[in-house]
C-alpha cells in the first residue's frame, strides 16, 4: 500500500521542491543579510514603541521600506534633544552587544533581550533628578515629552509599588510583549518576500531547463518508471544524509543553514540527471522557454511554474520535513512487504 507509484511521485515532486526551497532559503537569508533587515526591522519598532516615529502603513509598504530605513540609530545629540531611540541604542547594556569594528558600520543587533532593553534603560534614568532609583526614575518618566514610552512607563510605576526590581520585572514583561508583536509582523513581511522569491526562482529555473513545471514533473513522473526510480534514490540519499555537514557546515554554528545544504546537494546520487530537461525546451532559445509567461498560450506551464514557486515558498524545512516522513513511509511499506 505504501510503496505505491503515487506515493513514489510525491516523494519525488516534495524532493524537487525542497531543492528549489533550499534556492529560495540561500538568496533570502542572504539579501536578508546584506541589507541588515532584521536589525532595521527592530529598529523601526522600537522607534515606533518609544518615540511613537511614523511607519508607512500597510504591510508591503513596510517591505518596501525597510532597504531605505537607516543602517543604525543616530548618535544622541549633547544637548539632549535626540529620541529615546537613539540615547537608548548609545547606552552600555547595547554597545555591549555591538560587534562593529568601525564607528560608521550599520549595526547588526536584530534581538535585544528584555534584561539588557531594562538595563539600558535604567541607565538613561541615571541622570535624572532624585535621591533614589525609583525617584529617579519617576523624574525621568515626568521629563519625557509626549511620546508613548511615557504612557507605558506611568503605568508600570504605578503598579511597582515603589519597588524597582517590580519595576524592572514590569518593564521586561512589556518588552517581551512587543516583542512577540514584532515577530508576528516580521514572519508576514517575511513570507510576501518568500513568495516574491519563490516565483522567481521557478521562473528561472524554468528558463534553465530545470523541472520547476509541476504538472510536466507529475506527468514525466507517472509515465518514466526509470526518472522516478532515479529520483526517489535521490530522495532517499537525501532524507537519510545531514546535507549541512555534507556541504562542509556545522549545523551548529553555520550562519545559513540553507546554503550549506544547497552546497550538500552534489553529494546525492545522479541529482543532475534527475532534475534537468533534456527536451527541446531547455535548449531552445531564452525567448521561446518563457513564452509560457503568456498563459493563453501555454497556460499548463504557467499553472506548474506557479505552483512551484508558491510550493517551495513555504521554506527548505517545511518541505524537508514532509520529504522524511515520506521516505519514512514508504519505508515501512518496504518493510511490511518484505515480511
């Protein structure tokens, strides 16, 4: 029952996905990188948290407005007049988790821990007027102007009891609060970007004569015993190999776990073989093979080139995952025949 023909097609459609995932996963963790989205990302929302700045609204306008959003907070101006941004980013608790080597490098801190972003800010509180911590900081809270860390602020003091270490506790469970709001917009932005990146990468790969038509791949598939018997090899080595460490990674430390994989591929038995069109198509010229860009024309092309790049949107784990279950089950169909 599980060692099925269609069980064999699965195994090997959600292997061609997961490589071109592994694509997508490489080239977003990378543009990522290159443009320091996730420090801006938290940057942009702490400014908005604390200094109540301005956010272009709706979620694809901040998509497009994160490359263009400042590398860094700015440094505090002497006489005191710069945002709660930009004094908080310059306290000790934030440099501390700095590891620029120039003063004018773009920041890389993308998490802040609700211990240091309290540390940090009672440093700030430093400076007021009072004898006591908690004077302090009453005075600080009053001295800031009409911005929303203010309200938050009044309203932790007023549950403190006078205690600083409530104070702080308060200030943390805030924090982590926001915090948990941020990933839930981030995780958004981050999938209209992997949906963007995975039609391009089957777009592309289509134009390279790769297997990115999912209805061609199904029916290649059902009708080629031999390129399904390839590619259910191919599954297996795959489902069974640590293809990080076959990429020369250590998962553990390995700063894109993706392209480490992507690197692990050629390890597989006849992967080339398996996944490149030797039809007309892939050698036709560049005009002919992305005619199927027009759907009246060829519109099976363009629903299995679509499908492929919504699929492999879903990230290389989503889809890795599924490929082990399934090798895993037709092993156990294996195993139940054979006994």
């Amino acid at each position: 029952m599980f060692n099925s023909e269609w069980l064999d097609i699965a195994i090997s459609v959600v292997l061609v996905w997961f490589l071109f995932a592994l694509v997508v996963s490489a080239v977003n963790e990378g543009v990522v990188r290159l443009l320091a989205i996730r420090s801006k990302q938290l940057w942009r929302a702490l400014a908005q948290m604390l200094d109540g700045s301005e956010s272009p609204t709706g979620l694809l306008r901040n998509v497009a407005g994160l490359p263009a959003w400042k590398s860094r907070p700015a440094n505090p101006h002497p006489g005191g007049g710069s945002p709660v941004t930009d004094k908080l980013y310059a306290t000790a608790a934030i440099q501390a988790l700095e590891n620029r080597t120039r003063p004018d490098q773009p920041t890389r801190i993308h998490d802040i821990p609700a211990t240091v972003f309290s540390q940090s800010l009672l440093e700030l509180t430093l400076s007021a007027h009072g004898e006591g911590p908690i004077d302090k900081i009453k005075s600080y809270v009053d001295g800031l102007g009409d911005i929303p860390l203010k309200a938050h602020l009044q309203v932790l003091l007023a549950t403190a009891n006078n205690d600083v270490n409530q104070f702080r506790a308060g200030v943390e469970r805030w924090f982590n609060g926001q915090m948990s709001r941020l990933s839930a917009i981030y995780r958004a932005q981050v999938r209209i970007i992997l949906a963007l990146l995975g039609i391009l990468v089957a777009v592309a790969g289509f134009g390279l004569g790769l297997r990115s038509d999912a209805l061609r791949l199904v029916s290649d598939l059902q009708h080629d015993r031999d390129l399904r018997t390839l590619v259910v090899g191919a599954a297996t080595d795959a489902a069974n190999s640590d293809l990080a460490k076959a990429g020369g990674c250590d998962p553990a430390t390995a700063p894109n776990r993706a392209a480490c994989q992507l690197k692990g591929v050629s390890t597989l038995k006849n992967i080339n073989l398996s996944f490149h069109d030797s039809t007309p198509t892939a050698s036709a010229p560049l005009g002919q093979r992305f005619g199927f860009l027009l759907p009246w024309r060829h519109w099976r092309a363009f629903v299995g080139v679509l499908i492929t790049g919504v699929a492999i949107s879903f990230g290389s784990s989503f889809w890795y995952n599924i490929l082990k279950r399934l090798v895993g089950l037709r092993g156990t169909g294996q195993a139940s025949a054979a006994s």
